[in-house]
C-alpha cells in the first residue's frame, strides 16, 4: 500500500473509519486527531492517549475539543454525552 497517511489509505481502502484503523499500526508517537470528508468524520488516539481530547455528542450534533472547556458553550451541552475517547480506537460518525 502507498503511503501511510489517512486519506492516502482511503484511496485503497473502503471507509476512512479502516483508515483510521490501519494508521494505529503505522504511526508512532503520541497524537489525537480529527478527519474528516464529506460523509462524516473520526478522530483516533494513540495507544497511551496523552494528548488530551473531549468529545459531546447530542442528537443534534457530535462536537471534539481539546479541553471541555472548549465545548461549555455549545447548545445542550449540560444534556450531551461527554467523553474522552479510548486510548488507540477509532470513533467515527456518518451523516
């Protein structure tokens, strides 16, 4: 496979949620980020998840943030699901 980045992988890969999956094995070091296209977006850590990230989600939308700080001002926010994603697994979400 060409290319070890996420959206290099789309190119041969079905979903960017198998992407997302296969980066887990070829990067190193520590890191939390966001990708998206124009059918949804995901967001991976790494294995150890030092770097920080906050994720809200309500029926109305599905928000990321590096501190919660960041997402106290959303709609709903005292009513949405709010959480750290898991260390090394891929949460993605379609629209």
């Amino acid at each position: 496979m060409r290319g070890r980045d996420p959206l290099s992988k789309m190119q041969h890969l079905a979903t960017l949620g198998e992407a997302l999956e296969s980066s887990l094995e070829d990067l190193d070091g520590f890191f939390t980020f966001v990708v998206g296209t124009k059918d949804g977006f995901g967001v991976v850590r790494d294995p150890i998840a030092c770097k920080p990230a906050v994720m809200a989600e309500t029926d109305q939308y599905v928000a990321f943030g590096s501190e919660y700080r960041a997402l106290v001002n959303l709609p709903g926010i005292e009513t949405a699901r709010v959480w750290e994603p898991e260390p090394a697994t891929v949460c993605f979400w379609r629209h």
